[in-house]
C-alpha cells in the first residue's frame, strides 16, 4: 500500500471517522492531490464532499469551494469545525471587517476551506492567486450550464479562474448531469484535459414508490403517520400547494414548515434552519428548496407533483437516505401534471427540448417494470436484475388481454375526431353528461357508455399505457387531443392483441418500510436515547443534530454498546475530534445498557473511587481506557453532585480566569446570555477542553 493510500485512510478515519472509502473517492482525491482537472458526477448523498474535503487537511495551501446557497454555507462550515478542520465562508452577510480577518488567515494559511458563492467572487480577489489556493472545487457544477436544471447565471463567471490560474486544478461536481450538461461544464469552467469520473447512480437503500394522484393527501397523511418523528420533504408544483398543504397538515398536529421564492429571504432561512434543527418534522417546499443541502437524517421525500426531468427527480430524492439508512421516495403524477408543464413550456426557448425531458419523466412514472433500472438506464449505467427495492419489484404488476378495452378507447378518439382530450374521452366511455359531451353530442356515439364498468382512475390508467405503447399520443400544441398512431389502426381493423398492465391496488399504506436489519426493542429504546442526547447536545452547540452524529453511527451505536474510547472510535462516523468533544457523554449514556454490572450507571463513580485514591485524571483514563475529556464529564458530574469540591484540584487559576474573560468578551459582543459552551471553546483557541470549561463554570 502506497504512503499516500496511508495517509488517506488514516486522515479519513481520524478527520470523518469512515473506515472506508466509497466508489472512485480515493481515486477521485489522488487525481486532485497530482494536480488534475476532473469532471465528477456522483449521485445525491454518494459522498461528493469528501472528495474535495479530505484532501484539504493534507495539503498545504486553502480550497476554494463555489457553492451555490449562501443559507447553507455555515452549516457547512460548522460540520467540518465539528471535524476539526478549519473552514470559513465569504459572503455578503459578513461584515467588511469579517471578510477581512477571513482573507487574513486565508493569507497566512490559517483556512483549510473556503466556502464562496459564484456571486462573491468579486470579495476575494486578492487571494485568487496560485500561493494562496491549492485546488479550486465547484460544487452543483451544473448551474453553469443552460441545458442543466437549475441554471445560475453567476456561474458563467467562474471560468476566468481557470484562465487566471491555470496551474491549480479545479474538480467540478454534480449529482446529475447528461452528456449535454456534461459537455457545458467542461466548457465553460475551461477545464483543462480533466479527468472524468462517473459513480454509480445506484441508491439502493431508497425505496421507489409511485402512486397516482388521486386522493393523494389521504394517502400523504398515511404515509406520514407511518413513519412517525421522521424528517421528510413534500415537494410541490406551486406556491400555493406549498401552502395549502402546509396549513392542513399543521391542523394534524404535525410541524410542517413552508419554502418557496414568493417568501422573504429571512423567512425561507427561517424555515431552512427550522428543519435543518430538527425544529419542524416535515417542509413543504417547490424545488428551490435542497440544493446543497447535507441534513443526513431525512427519511422521506414526496413528490406532490411530477418532476419536470428526471435529472430533477433524482436529485431531490437523494436528499433522503444520506446516512445509507433505509429511506423511501413517494412521487404522485398526474395527467394535469403534463397539460400544467405544457403551458410553462410554451413560453420557453427550448420548449421542445423540455417537452421531451418530462416525456422521459412521465414514462417512469408510468412504468410497469423496475424503476430503478429506468433510472439507472437514463444515467447510462445498466442494471441486470430487478432491484427489488420499489413498488412495482414489491408488488409486480398482472398484465391481462386488454385488446377490447383497448378497441373502446381508441374507438372513442376515432369517432370524435381526434379532436378532444383524455378527459373527454373518458367522459364518454363512462357515460358522464359532462358539458362537453352535452355540447358536441357524444351522448349519441356508439362508444358512449361503453366503459361505465371502470372507475375514471382506471380508464386514466389503461388510456396513459396505450400512449406508452405507442397506440395514440398527446397532441399538446392541439389542445392537448389525442392522436391515434399507425399502430391504432391493427388494434381496430385486424384485432392485434393488446396486453395491459393492471392498476396497482396495493399502495404504500399497506406495507412496511424495508428496512435492512431487523432492530430488537433494546436496540430502538437505546436509539431513541441517544437521538435525545444528540439532539441537547446540538442544542448547547447551536448546530444541527445531524453534525454531532447521523443515525447511521448511532445505530451502529445501539448495537455495538461501545464500553470505552477505543470501542468508540470504531463506530463509522467517530473521528478523534467527535471522541474527544463528544465520546464521554456518549459513552456513559452507553454504558448503561453495557453487560458489565459493576459499570452499569455509575461509571463516574469508578472515576470517583480512582480520584480518592489520589490518582491524577490523566492517569485514570489511561488505565480505564478513556479520554480526558470523558474523565473530566465525571469529574463535572461529580461537582453536581456534591461529591467534590475543590475546582481548583482539576482546574487551574489561570485556566478558570480565562473561561471567565472569554465568557464575559462573548457575552458582551453578543448582547445575550451565553448558553452554549462551544464559542468559548472557539474564542480560548480549543486549547481548553470542553470538561474543564463546564467545571469551571458552574462551580
């Protein structure tokens, strides 16, 4: 094994706490480090990240990292302090003086990542030299161009960094991005021979599951009853769906937040930041909401609406799942979904361009076979099997001899004329006095009535396969008629055979969520702990929760039952710095449901009898396997609880004046009350632990 490959899993195991690396992420971060340009396409929640962080601790000089949402860069930044690698953003909500003292340490080498949007470029141009910068990363690399799906003007900005820097790679990421869209990054960031990587598009823990609209908010609050506490978002067509939905979900008694662009800046960061702090379960948001989003513990997304593309589609359910737990991806669809997207197209430039990016949309939604290989098929990655984890691999469709409905209904469309739209044509096959029919008279065709038999949804069922099968198609600069083809015309004269799927009857409601492994009640009793501890943790750090841990270390957590620090640190997602700030409070809640009587719920005692014997704290968590810092969350406890009184013996004068004067200079800036320990933690260097300040403090 190479010292670089050493180097690189060491640093990923002490700075992340993963054990391994996942698809081209080694290989990806070599390329950089060698000084390549690369093109990188890796999926939602495939760990992009990494990628351009990890290999910011090895090298000398700053990243620059372009990303797109000014909202989300502190939480990025306050997940890779959590890390302890040192990180800060430039934007425009940052004082003058701010950006200066950030520029300052960018200069003196003090920041290992900077966090940029494309519209702040013009504040850092004086470090936009080759001393400064070791490698420039372009996050959501597909805003640059305008074949992408969510284009950004100020993107095109960014190619002169190339030009003016030829020397420092650049790597460019997205999560989606076609050959076209491909082709566009390359260009227009002036990538220079870059390298191209394409992971697999596989999200294998996501359930696919597709349901057609009708009585869809029914089926909402099911689903959400289903999966109880859990983080999902509902992402709507339009601003007044957002809000609707919203507002009777709230009368549920859920904590459903709003996003859309109709809102004030602060009122979309404040729902932003409601439900990256876990402050509201559910947002219900239009598809401005998520890019760049890392909140790690969404469960669920639906789609109140079809997706426009598909590249849309797989982006947006990716933000489910991002700890590699079971998560599931619900998208409701309609034909109204396709007339409304009809009439936004018309007035585009590349109207036809888009026409076609929803049909291919509209056919998985349609499908009566694996969706996942639909997917994967769309991104030119191919799947053999059927991968067993979406609805229609759960519950396989029966396909019948359908060749009679199929005569009733593009007899219908033959005998108006084709001249009118599915609506109609069903209006007529189900015998319904719609003020169409009356008007034209269809009440008097041979067709009328001749479907009575069959509900509306299964008649919009049967009529959307013959579409997909190619019998007829939807003339959408005509009214949206429908159109019979060549293929029609054997159905009708020469009785060609017609095999249809059934409609699916079984819906999500009446099955589980997989899961992978099968979790005993001791297991979800200690999970459920250990959210709360997160969660007050999180609370006292002003952060997300899913930056102490994602769910993922903390069910690994529940099963393990990590005794000591040496366990601890084998839970993926525990670095040195997580063990150190957070491993002793983690490791006594888990200590309680540990085999060894003599510890259980009482481990501070151990401690306590170790300090009586006279035994420094050092030497104690040398001999019990611990770190300080755990050592020094006893010792606190032991201060509540009266059993010691002397701060003096573990806290020097010096380091208690210290806390002291970093408090009040804290408080005094601030205005407020500090109730947090970590600003005095950042304001003292992080040279005092985070034990040692809450004995101080409090005794």
């Amino acid at each position: 094994m190479s010292t670089l490959t050493n180097q690189l899993k060491s640093n990923l195991k002490e700075t992340f706490g993963f054990d391994h690396f996942r698809g081209l992420q080694e290989q990806i971060i070599k390329d950089l480090i060698q000084g390549n340009d690369q093109l990188v396409i890796m999926p939602t929640g495939g760990g992009k990240s990494i990628c351009y962080q990890l290999p910011a601790v090895i090298v000398e000089k700053t990243c620059l990292v372009i990303s797109p949402l000014i909202a989300l860069m502190k939480d990025q930044v306050d997940g890779l302090r959590a890390n302890g690698i040192h990180a800060g953003y430039i934007n425009s909500s940052l004082s003058p003086q701010e950006r200066e003292n950030t520029l300052h340490q960018v200069a003196d080498g003090n920041i290992k990542l900077l966090y940029l949007a494309p519209e702040s470029i013009g504040y850092v141009s004086s470090v936009l030299k080759k001393e400064y910068l070791s490698y420039i990363a372009v996050d959501e690399a597909h805003c640059i161009s305008a074949w992408g799906h969510d284009f950004r003007p100020a993107y095109k900005k960014l190619k002169f960094l190339k030009q003016s820097m030829p020397e420092v790679p650049m790597i460019a990421l997205t999560a989606t991005a076609d050959k076209a869209t491909q082709a566009d990054i390359v260009n227009e960031l002036g990538l220079i021979n870059p390298i191209t990587h394409l992971d697999s598009f596989n999200r294998e823990n996501i359930f696919l599951n597709v349901q057609p609209a009708h009585k869809r908010y029914d089926k909402i609050l099911k689903f959400i009853q289903s999966h109880p506490n859990e983080s999902g978002i509902i992402y709507c067509l339009s601003r007044k769906s957002t809000e609707k939905l919203s507002e009777k979900l709230t009368k549920e008694g859920l904590k459903v937040g709003v996003y859309h662009a109709g809102l004030e800046t602060d009122e979309r960061n404040a729902a932003q930041e409601a439900f990256i702090y876990d402050e509201v379960q559910i947002i219900c948001a239009t598809i401005a909401f998520g890019m760049g989003i890392d909140k790690s513990n969404v469960r669920w997304v639906i789609h109140y609406n079809l997706p426009k593309n598909i590249e849309s589609y797989y982006q947006e359910i990716g933000r489910a799942g991002r700890d590699g737990l079971p998560a599931e991806a619900l998208l409701f669809h309609s034909y109204g979904d396709i007339l409304t997207y009809s009439r936004f197209f018309e007035e585009s430039s590349n109207e036809e361009f888009q026409m076609a990016k929803l049909l291919r949309m509209k056919e998985y939604a349609d499908a009566v076979n694996c969706r996942r290989k639909i997917l994967l098929h769309y991104f030119g990655e191919l799947l053999e099997e059927n991968c067993g984890n979406c609805d229609v691999c759960k519950n396989p469709r029966k396909f019948i001899d359908a060749t009679v409905l199929a005569q009733k209904a593009l007899s219908a469309i033959a005998r108006v004329k084709e001249d009118e739209p599915m609506g109609v044509i069903i209006d007529i096959l189900k015998a319904t006095y719609s003020n169409e029919v009356k008007e034209m008279g269809y009440d008097q065709l041979k067709t009328f009535g001749v479907g009575r038999k069959l509900s509306k949804t299964d008649w919009q069922h049967y009529i959307t396969q013959l579409i997909n099968e190619g019998y007829c198609e939807i003339a959408f600069h005509e009214k949206n008629h429908l159109k019979l083809n060549p293929l029609a015309r054997e159905v009708l004269f020469n009785n060609k055979k017609v095999f249809l799927a059934e409609p699916q009857k079984k819906t999500f409601s009446e099955k589980k969520t997989q899961n992978v492994t099968q979790k005993t009640d001791n297991q979800e009793t200690i999970f459920s702990e250990l959210k709360k501890l997160r969660y007050q943790i999180a609370q006292q750090e002003d952060i997300p929760a899913y930056l102490v841990f994602n769910d993922a270390s903390l069910r690994e957590m529940a099963e393990k039952k990590p005794q000591n620090s040496a366990q601890f640190l084998g839970i993926n997602g525990v670095g040195l710095r997580k063990l150190e700030v957070y491993g002793d409070a983690f490791i006594n809640l888990l200590k309680n449901y540990g085999s060894s009587k003599k510890q259980k719920g009482e481990t501070y005692l151990i401690t306590y009898e170790h300090l009586i014997k006279g035994k420094s704290p050092q030497e104690i968590a040398q001999l019990r396997e611990l770190s300080e810092t755990t050592i020094y969350s006893h010792i606190a406890k032991l201060f509540e609880d009266k059993k010691l009184t002397a701060v003096e013996d573990f806290v020097s004068p010096d380091e208690i004046e210290q806390i002291k004067l970093a408090k009040e200079k804290i408080e005094t800036e601030t205005g407020e009350e500090l109730q947090q320990l970590k600003p005095i933690f950042l304001e003292l260097d992080e040279k005092i632990s985070y034990g040692k300040i809450r004995i101080a403090l409090n005794f």
